[in-house]
C-alpha cells in the first residue's frame, strides 16, 4: 500500500462491508473495507487541495468532507460523486 498521509474520520458499518473513511492529503478522501485494508474500495475525487476533514451522514449513504481549496462538499457514496459544493470566501 502507498504510504499516503491520511486522516482517519469514522467507521459507518453498512451493508455487506465495514467501510471506513479516509481523508487524503493528495486531494481525495477514500473508503477501505476495514476488514480488507491492502486497497481502497473507492476513490473521490474533487477537491483541488489537501483533503482536511471528512464524516458520514447518519444514514451511512452520503459524506461530507472540508479541504484546503476552501469549499465543502457532500458526496453520495454509492454514486462516487460530490452532490453539492459550497465554497467559502
């Protein structure tokens, strides 16, 4: 596995798998199945800066995450995209 700097948010078990969240420095933020940690099983992509925070919805389905590029998004996991950005000033 590389040897990313990451932040660890949260473990959401839903489903068949144990998905946690992670936020990335290299822009992304990534979930692993916790139970099987050699690869990620999704990529997000969409922030233009180091990823700093990230969390799951109550319902498991969706995730917010905050970066350095100064917006927040909220992604819908099994879709793999940002529904909505907000940006700050």
């Amino acid at each position: 596995m590389r040897n990313w700097p990451l932040l660890v948010s949260s473990v959401y078990p839903s489903r068949d798998i144990f998905p946690i969240l992670l936020a990335s420095e290299d822009h992304n933020l990534y979930t692993f199945d916790i139970r099987r940690f050699e690869k990620p099983t999704a990529a997000y992509r969409g922030h233009t800066a180091a990823v700093m925070s990230c969390d799951w919805s109550p319902t498991g389905v969706e995730f917010v995450s905050g970066s350095w590029d100064r917006t927040v998004r909220i992604w819908n996991e099994p879709e793999r995209t940002s529904r909505d950005v907000y940006h700050a000033k």
